[in-house]
C-alpha cells in the first residue's frame, strides 16, 4: 500500500524528503503517461471542493487536475452560494460534502481550519489554504517547478521577496525547503518580515538571511521567488499603502540576475512583475502554474489509489 493512500495532507510539515521525492516522482509519471491510462487512475471518484475564500488557480488546477485522471467534482467556489450564508457550521458543511466526496479539499480565511476540517470529515481532507498558516500544495508545486527547471533544489540559492508575514505560500515553502541543502535569502519591507513566532520553528530546519535591500543578493541568486503584497490580509489599509509596490521585477532587475536563473510567483500578481518579465526565459511562473495541475493531480492519484499508480 502506498503511504499517501486515504491521507490528509494539511501542512508541508507532515511531509518529509522522501515523501516529497514521492510526489515528484508520482508527478513526472503523471506528465509522461498516456492521456488514456491516466484517465483511469481516479475513474469513478469525486473531488469536493469548499472555497471559503476567492481562487482561481488552485481551485481550477484541483478541478483540471481529477479531470484529467478520469474523475469528477462538485462543490462550493463562493461562500455566496453556500449554505454558510445561512449560519451553516463549517463542520456540518465538511460533514455532508464528505458524504459526496471521495476526497476534499478546502480553503478558508481561519487558522486551523483545515485540521479541524479532517478532524470531522469521514474522507481524506487536503488544505488548500487555510487562513495565514500554510498552503502546502503550492509548496509542492513550487518545489517541484525548481526541481523540473533547475534539474536540482540541493546547492541553489534562492531569494523569497515580497510579503513575508501574511504570505502563506511562503511559510509552506520555508518549511519545505528545510530538507533540503539550500541558501536562502528573504527580502521584504520591515513590516512585513517573517512572523517572529513563525521563524523559531523554521530555523530549526533551515538556515537564512533577512534583508530589506534586493540587490545585495540578486546577481548570486538561482531561484527568486517572488510574491505579492496581499492587501486583503492586512488589518490597516494605511499599513498596506506604506509598503505597497515596495519591489517591482522589470526587465533592468534581470539584467543584474544569472542568466539561468529563474523567476516564479504563485499567482496573482499586481505589479511586483512587470508584463514586460513574462516573454523573457527566466520568467517560469506561467509554467509554475501549469505544474500545479500535474503535482495536484499526482497528489490526488496517490491518495485515491491504494497501490498508488
């Protein structure tokens, strides 16, 4: 039996290296398969999908994902549409969607609410993001995308900019990149550094530099990754105006960068990336994109499959 079978995966935490290593491995099978052997690897299963919060790239990868593996979903893409409008319970809402479902997965603005999702949920729950904590699936797809492009993750160095201590991908991918033998750079305004309570925990595992200032690391760096500054997440609009457009990747930033290096974002982004980046071979983020489907269908493959496939 596959270790993935029937498992919830609600932080990048619960997964080591080799469970890691596992799910790339299941992903390029996935890529390389024939369109007609992979629609049989989840044939007959549904995906419940519970979108508290907007997306469009994890649900619609999720949605494209159990497509492209034969199978089906239904669920809620707006809390308007819900029965949450009603003063529902999350806990009822996750109860009848499993009842549906042979597999879920669910975003909300709530810490925590994706392992108290699992904890009443009768099938295998994945967090696709829950309130400021983690959002694993995308930690996946990022590594996996670095690994895809750069042919490796061990011995690169990686800069992470933007908002560090509301972005959720962030966390996710901090913690995953502690199994490997990274350096890593992280570049933001004051306000928006890492969580102190947040950094205790990830230097357990990873070692980094903290910086204000792009250019002391960008001509030396392998990966950067960039993310945006997430008005929503803020509790003062007066604190987001002060660090709003505070770093914007234009093509003068990627003159000073590697010539192999590597640009991604986990989407969407403003204007932190400049429309200019994206026709350049260093901007990777639309292919990043793309690899979510493959990763998340690969996840969804193993969890689905007792022998896995």
């Amino acid at each position: 039996m596959n270790e993935f079978f029937q498992k919830d995966i609600i932080s990048v935490r619960d997964l080591d290296k080799q469970k890691l290593e596992t799910i790339f491995d299941a992903t390029e099978k996935i890529i390389q398969m024939d369109p007609n052997q992979r629609r049989e690897i989840a044939r007959g299963k549904t995906l419940g999908y519970l979108f508290f919060e907007p997306s469009t790239r994890t649900r619609l990868s999720f949605q494209a994902a159990i497509a492209s593996l034969g199978g089906t979903s239904l669920g809620i893409a707006d809390i308007a549409s819900s029965s949450a409008q009603k003063g529902e319970s999350l806990a009822d809402t996750v109860k009848i969607m499993s009842i549906y479902s042979d597999v879920l997965v669910l975003r909300h603005n709530l810490d925590g609410s994706s392992r108290f999702a699992a904890e009443v949920s009768t099938k295998p729950v994945i967090n696709g993001g829950s309130g400021t904590e983690e959002h694993p699936t995308q930690a996946i797809q990022d590594l996996f995308t670095i690994r895809k492009e750069k042919k490796k993750i061990d011995g690169l160095k990686i800069g992470i900019i933007g908002d560090l201590k509301y972005g959720r991908t962030v966390y996710s991918l901090l913690y995953a990149l502690g199994h490997y033998d990274v350096e890593v750079h992280l570049i933001s305004p004051e306000t928006l550094k890492v969580r102190p309570d947040s950094v205790y925990e990830i230097k357990k595992r990873l070692s980094f530099t903290e910086s204000t200032n792009i250019d002391e690391y960008i001509d030396d760096l392998d990966v950067l990754y960039v993310t945006r500054i997430q008005k929503e997440r803020f509790p003062d609009e007066e604190e987001y105006l002060k660090v709003k457009g505070s770093y914007v990747i234009g093509l003068d930033m990627l003159q000073k960068m590697k010539d192999n290096a590597i640009i991604l974002h986990p989407l969407p982004r403003l204007e932190e990336i400049s429309t200019d980046v994206d026709n350049t071979k260093q901007a990777k983020y639309f292919e990043q994109a793309e690899y979510g489907k493959y990763t998340r269908a690969a996840l969804l493959g193993l969890i689905l499959n007792r022998d896995g496939f």
